[in-house]
C-alpha cells in the first residue's frame, strides 16, 4: 500500500443519475429512460468547484551529499534543498478558511493557495492536528466573500451513493471524477490514529490529498487523503475522512484553539479476534474487547469491565477497535453515548458519558540538568490528556519525553516519545521522582525506557 496525496478513481459513464434541478431529490433512483441518462453533474459542479482550491507548500531540507567526506570532516557535507508539495483544500467560510490534508502542509515553511480563479494567496495555519492528518489554513481576501462549500457532518453515506472527487491531480489543473462509496468505516488501512474512512472509486490520484469528496446536494462528505496502489497511481481504491472528523478540527481552529482534544473512552481496548470469539461463544469477531478500565474515568462512571466486549455506540457498528476509538472521538463531550456490550453470555446497554481527558497528574514539566544521562531532555507527566496529545496509550504512566537540547540525553541516543519507566530500579511516576533520583548522583545508572512496544535498558558508567 502507498499512501498518496489524494483523487479518486472513476467509474466514467456509470449510472449518470439525476442530479441537476429537480433530478437532484431523486439522486438515490436508478435512472429508468434516455433523458435521465442524459442528466450532467455539471450543475454541482459549477456550485462547488469555485470553492476548491489548489495549496502549495515548501519546505527547506538538508542533506548529506556522501558519507565518504565524514571520515574528514567529522560530519559529511550538507547540502540544503527546497522540497515542493501539491495539494487540495476547501474554502469552508467566505473569509478565507481553507481545510486540507496535514500532510499537505508537513513541516511548511511557506504555504499559498491557488483559487479557482487563478490567483495566489499567502496562507497561515490556524491548527494542524497530524493524528487526524487534517489541518485548516486562512487566507486573508481582504473583506471579499469568497465561495464556499458546505461540510454535512450530521450525514449518514450510504454504500453506492454517488459521488465527486474535485483536486488538482499531477498539477494539471481542476479536476472533476465521479465514482461510488465503495465502503465505509474503513479503520484497517493504517493512515491516521482516527482510521474511519469513506472508501470511492472515485479516480483520486496524487494532488488531490484535502480536496472534498462531494455527495449528490453538493455537501462535502469527506475530505480525500489517501489511495491504495502500487504504482502510485489511481487503482480505484481511496479513501477520505468523513466529514464528522473535519468538522470537529475546523470548529477548534475557529474556536482559537492550537490542539484538538477529543473525548476519550477510559479503557483500553484491542480488536476481538476469531480466537477471542470462539472462547466468548460469538459467531463473529466483531467488537472491541475492554481489557482495563481508567479508574473515575468515563468507561468506570458507565460500568464497563475488563472482558465486557463492545458492539456498538450509539447503533453504530463497532468492528474493531479503531472504530471505537473514532466513534467516541467524534462525538460532542456532555452528552452521552449508548454503549451495547456483551458481558458472558449476554448483551446489555450502558450509558457513558462523553468527556475529554483529564491533565491528572498536572503536566509539570522539567527540563534535566547535571551530570547523568537525561540531562538536556525536556520531560512531562504522562496523563490521559497528555498521552492523547503526544500520541500514546492514554492509560500510561510515567514521564514522556517532549524534547531534546544540547546534553548527554541527545547523545546516548535518547528520542522525543521515550518514556521514562525507571531509574536504577526506581519506577519513575512523576517527574519530581524523576528529578529527586537524578538528585541522588549514583555512581552509574540503569535506565529502563519505553520506546514505542519495546522496553529498552540501558546502563552508564559505575
């Protein structure tokens, strides 16, 4: 699989139905004569493509030229270079709010946005969110309305509803592909930590990442963000966020935030597999299983267990755990969800409550000084809402690291997302432990680190 920036395949010539003046509220029938057949998309067209909009980043990149120089000057020859990056966006509010793909910005030192019609404008970003590749831009058209497209974050798509692609594949210009959903809930695919998409045929190719993926009333239903190739090319596989996902980063961006942050479950889970099933007496491998639950947490306050297998939120199918972790994400903190689980032999429904994580322990962070091998690391207390904004299980514990300056830390190898797990056999809870054990000055030290799934020990001096 390749991830690309975005376009869609396209199903040209199938099933023109009727979408244009009143054939648009009977865009669900099969068209049935000629003049049905002869129905375009270009009303939608003509509505939405003014809103679609190209975006061009660039970033500056240094390079080695060959290691052989290394062995003469201690470090190789750089060379700088200026990367270029293509693709789409939706203006979403006629003052210039743009929504496009993180991926499209990554790392941007200068961002501009091409209209519709032809002109260039500087672009700034309000809040980029990487986990949900999802990122909003401004543009500043100086008290001109400009066109926009509508997000239906409330819709329900439905497998072989119709479609539209918009973008600018390979640069060439504003492109229109028509094509089906092909699937939907998505959450296998790999490409973001809230995996739910759309899948289309809609011919969607590289330049098209952060274009919308336009229903039959002209609503933005998604945003497209990747295809499923091996030439990198259009196979007739691709996806896009459901516009629920785009919704809820555009309204933090509105709302001045720098981060999005989304309610969480209170437990962690792993998708039911076939042996799980079996042992549970489930005829299919369809849930997400509870194997620790926060304490106070939202999972504790609606009684959930470790072994309670959860089926759906809300009527909405859960069948893995990517699924539940983007249905409770997306929804509204306040409300609550209804949770069918099934505990034994029986099925059952809870009500949980929506709410965003807690900063419990309080971040407290320290940057290490002294003479061991953490000094020059930036550190923080890991919390259910630290752990969601640094991207790791929301139910560790622990000290994380944020960042690396100058000092031993940076050159034993230490990384940016270790977590501190021990030090000499003293179990690191908070970075005040941390710091009143560096404090001690032992004559070695053994440090035990989270790195991602694997634990890593390591000892120095002594």
């Amino acid at each position: 699989m390749r991830r690309q920036m975005l376009c869609g395949a396209s199903l040209a010539g199938l099933l023109l139905t009727a979408m244009a003046g009143s054939a648009l509220a009977q865009a669900t029938a099969v068209p049935s004569s000629r003049p049905q057949m002869a129905l375009s998309f270009a009303p939608l067209v003509r509505a939405d493509a003014p809103a679609v909009v190209n975006v061009y980043s660039k970033r500056m990149v240094r390079t080695q030229l060959d290691p052989f120089w290394s062995l003469f000057t201690g470090g190789g020859l750089a060379r700088s270079r200026i990367e270029q990056s293509l693709g789409s966006g939706s203006i979403v509010r006629a003052d210039g709010v743009i929504l496009t793909n993180h991926h499209n910005i990554e790392g941007a030192q200068e961002i501009r946005v091409v209209t519709a019609d032809r002109r260039e404008w500087p672009a700034k970003v309000l809040l980029d969110d990487p986990r949900a590749d999802l990122a909003v831009l401004k543009i500043d058209p100086k008290g001109e309305a400009l066109p926009t497209i509508p997000i239906d974050a409330k819709g329900h798509p439905q497998v072989g509803d119709l479609v539209l692609a918009i973008g600018d594949p390979f640069g060439v210009g504003q492109t229109v592909t028509n094509g089906i959903v092909s699937a939907l809930a998505r959450s296998d695919v790999g490409i973001n930590d809230y995996a739910f998409f759309i899948q289309t045929d809609a011919a969607i190719n590289p330049g098209n990442s952060g274009g919308p993926l336009v229903d039959m009333k002209g609503d933005l239903i998604g945003v497209n963000t990747a295809i499923l190739s091996s030439s990198g090319a259009s196979a007739g596989v691709g996806f896009a966020i459901p516009a629920a996902m785009a919704q809820q980063v555009l309204d933090a961006a509105l709302a001045g935030e720098t981060q999005v942050v989304r309610p969480w479950l209170g437990a962690r889970t792993q998708s039911l597999t076939a042996e799980m099933a079996q042992s549970f007496g489930m005829a299919a491998a369809t849930g997400a299983v509870v194997s620790e639950v926060w304490p106070g947490g939202p999972a504790a306050e609606a009684g959930l267990q470790a072994g309670d297998v959860i089926l759906s939120v809300d009527g909405a199918s859960v069948d893995d755990a990517g699924a539940l972790n983007y249905l409770i994400a997306t929804r509204t903190p306040g409300d609550h969800a209804s949770l069918k689980i099934r505990r034994g032999a029986a099925t059952r429904f809870v009500s949980l409550p929506i709410a965003r994580p807690r900063a419990v322990p309080p971040r407290d962070a320290r940057t290490l000084k002294g003479e061991n091998p953490l000094a020059g690391a930036t550190v923080i207390n890991l919390s259910p809402l630290t752990a969601q904004e640094e991207g790791v299980d929301p139910l560790a514990h622990g000290v994380i690291v944020t960042a690396l300056g100058d000092g031993f830390a940076q050159r034993i190898g230490l990384r940016v997302g270790d977590i501190i797990r021990a030090v000499n056999g003293t179990p690191v809870e908070t970075t005040a432990t941390l710091a009143a054990i560096l404090a001690g000055r032992p004559q070695g030290w053994a440090l035990t680190i989270q790195r991602g799934d694997q634990m890593i020990t390591a000892r120095f001096g002594g």
